[in-house]
C-alpha cells in the first residue's frame, strides 16, 4: 500500500481505528443524551464519510493513519449508540430478537470486505474498498429523515410528551400507542409511584416525572451512585468479556493462524473466519427465545472452551485440517451467542435515562480490550507457538463465572424487572451480611 514503510508505523495504522473507536463511543453518550439518538447516528455519518474520502486519497502512511481515526471515532459512535436505541424502540419480548439484528449487520459487513479481497487486492483496489462506507453513510442521511424514529424514551426524558407519542404511532400504529405505552410506564413510572401494571400515567405527567429525574442528577453522576454502580460494573465485564475471550485474536490474525495451520492463501483463512461468524448470528435471536440470554451465553462459553482446547490440540499435533475446524468453530459458538448478545444485555442493564452514557463508557472499555488484544496477541503468539490460545482458555473460565454469578437473565423482562433484580441481590448480599455480623 505505502511503500517503505516500518512494522511500527503499519501497527499504528491498524490500531488508530481502535483508538478513534474508542473516542467515539466515549464521546457519544453526552451527545445523544443532549441531541438525540437520530440527529447523533446522522453526525455519525459526517465522520464516516470523511474518514472514507482521507483513507481513499491518502498519498502516505500518516494520512492513512489519519483517515482510520475518522473511520473508527464512526465506528465507535455506531456501537454506543445503535443497541441502547434498539432497546429504546423495542417491546421487551422483541428487545433481544432486533438487538441481534446489530451484530448480523457488522458480520455481514466483515464477510462483505473479506470477499472484496479477492477482487480488490491490486495496488490501487484497496482504495476502493475504503471509499465504500462513502454510499452507506450518504445512503443513511438521505433516507434517514424520512425513515428513521427517535427514541420515544430519549423524548421523555426531555419533556418532550407529544412528539414521543408521535415515534410511538409511526413505529407502531396509533391503535397499539396504548399498548406501548404500557411498557414504557412499567420500566419507568409505576414502580417508583407504587401503583400496579394495568395504571396507564398519561404521556405529559409520564415525561414530566422522566425529565424531572434526568434535571435532578446528572446522567454520569448517578452511573456512579449506589443505585446504579453494580449495573455500570456488570456491564462493563459484560463488553470486556466480549473482547477478552479471544475471539478478536482469530479475526485480526486469522491469516496467520490459519498458515500456521498449513493454509497457504491466508485470504481463504479470512473468509472462513467471517463466513462461519454471519451463519450462526442468523440463528442468535431464535436460540435466545428458546433458552435465555444469560444461558445461551453461559453455553456459548462453554463452545469456546472446548473449541480452543481442540484448536491448541490439533497445533500441538500438527494436524491442520481440525485446527481450521476447531478455529471455526470457536467462531461458531461466539458468533450464536456472546457476539450478538453482549451488545443488547449491556443496554438493558441500565436505566433509560443513563443508558446512553452506560453503553458510551461500557463500549469504551469494550474498544479498549479490543486494542490490548490487537497489541498483545502477537507477543503471545510469539512466546507460547501453539499455544497461544491458553491465555484465552483462562479469560473463557473467568467470563463463564463472572456471567454465572453477576449477570441476570434479561431476555423478555421490562427494564424495571431488570433493576428490580438488581435490587434483589442487592437485599440479599445485605441480608446475608447481617445475619453473618450477628452470628
């Protein structure tokens, strides 16, 4: 691509786009808690669009460098944005079925750059490649005025009672804005006014209440108040665990993995890596319905475990064939389960009116893991051969235990029945601490 140019200086080209990642989804909550979801995605796109044209036209490695920052802050906006919002237009029992839709567009994404490398890898193809977000992006701001909702919750929180009302009627017609209604009032009012599930508060005292909340703390403040810590802490195990399993190991050196598995054209390696990842995410939303969030990820880890013990195995005993086979499926078992999921349960463990500025910090850190896979893995490799996935084998262990013990099951609930655990546990740990003291 850039002629004479250093391993250090390619490095940091690669990892720049992690590191605007991270600027942009730490960035993006108090954005699209002062503009809105729509207008924050729509500015997203400004970013993306510029990062595309920079990379496209770069003429050397520090303008390259330079248009991945754009390309990633785009990214990192996407992510910390586009789940909460799901989860903001969503019914409960849809909230995890539409949430996997998320991960399905980033490995179809994936899959679609993997087969362009077949028919783009000349010296000047790569370009072409990088201009593409240019179409989506211009694509998204046409249509998205028209198209595009914002959160009724968002609305509320700012006081803003008849244009909620409005999203509501066009997501789901005015005959069903009663029923809508209901569950927005079930995660946000009636628990804290005493009252049952069939009380319906109106649209104005219903934004009024939210909005007096949002003025009373401010978001970041109350992320950190006794209320709300757990919930920011489970989250963030929540996208590091998503991150730290190894699955981002595979997808960023998955041609040298699979050369070291014997596979010559490291280009195929890619593409069977981001294949097996898009089947099994198809599938998510169908599995989740039938077990849980929260068991189909426990299961999912288990999938992962058994999968880099087989892959290490077949290294150690040089037999290719079953160490591309366990490779994908390690690829597999996260894409039907942590991968899609990780991003809806973050969103729902948090409140409405926090829950732009939670998965801003949570996705934050989720890039950050991503970055010290990047950077690390290639020392590991170096250090342990064949087996280099062993590390992962321990982060896989302590993920398993850590969504065992913390993380409640969140498939179908209401917001409010989530906080509702959380303040359950919350009783029981000091229950037990008394009763401990006493005895």
């Amino acid at each position: 691509m850039f002629p004479g140019h250093t391993k250090t200086e390619w490095t940091i080209a690669v990892s720049s786009w992690i590191v605007g990642g991270m600027i942009g989804s730490l960035l993006t909550g108090r954005v699209s808690n002062k503009f809105g979801r729509k207008p924050t995605m729509m500015a997203n796109c400004i970013f993306m669009i510029v990062g595309a044209i920079v990379q496209a036209t770069s003429s050397t490695i520090t303008i390259f460098t330079i248009g991945r920052v754009f390309a990633g802050i785009a990214a990192g906006g996407s992510t910390a944005v586009i789940p909460g919002f799901i989860g903001e237009i969503c019914p409960p029992h849809l909230r995890s079925k539409l949430g996997v839709c998320f991960q399905i567009s980033i490995t179809l994404g994936h899959l679609l750059v993997a087969i362009t490398f077949f028919f783009a890898s000349t010296s000047s193809g790569w370009r072409y490649i990088a201009a593409f977000p240019i179409v989506l992006a211009f694509l998204f701001l046409v249509l998205a005025p028209f198209v595009l909702v914002e959160s009724p919750a968002w609305l509320l929180t700012v006081g803003q009672p008849v244009l909620a009302e409005m999203e509501l009627a066009r997501l789901y017609g005015p005959e069903n804005v009663f029923l809508t209604k209901k569950w927005m009032v079930q995660d946000e009012v009636a628990p804290r006014v005493g009252m049952g599930s069939e009380y319906i508060m109106p649209m104005q005292d219903l934004a009024m209440s939210m909005s007096k909340d949002v003025r009373k703390q401010r978001n970041f403040t109350k992320l950190f108040s006794p209320a709300i810590i757990r919930q920011l802490l489970v989250a963030i195990g929540v996208a590091g665990a998503q991150q730290l399993t190894g699955v981002n190991a595979v997808f960023f050196y998955s041609s040298g993995i699979f050369k070291q598995a014997g596979l010559a054209d490291g280009r195929i390696g890619v593409l069977l890596v981001n294949f097996v990842n898009v089947l099994p995410t198809l599938f998510c939303g169908l599995l989740s319905a039938r077990l849980g969030n929260r068991k189909l990820i426990l299961f999912g880890f288990v999938g992962m475990f058994l999968s880099a013990v087989g892959m290490t195995a077949a290294l150690v005993g040089h037999v290719p064939t079953l160490a591309i086979v366990f490779t994908a499926l390690y690829v597999t078992t996260f894409g039907s389960s942590l991968g899609p999921l990780a991003w809806g349960v973050m969103a729902d463990l948090f409140p409405d009116d926090v829950r732009a500025m939670g998965c801003s910090i949570c996705v934050g850190c989720s890039w950050l893991c991503s970055l010290a896979v990047g950077v690390g893995y290639p020392y590991i490799a170096a250090a342990f051969g064949n087996y280099s996935f062993v590390p992962f084998l321990c982060t896989v262990t302590m993920a398993f235990l850590f969504v065992h013990s913390f993380v409640p099951e969140t498939y179908g609930k209401t917001i409010q029945e989530i906080q509702d655990e959380f303040i359950a546990r919350k009783s029981r740990k000091s229950c037990s601490s008394q009763i401990a003291v006493l005895g």
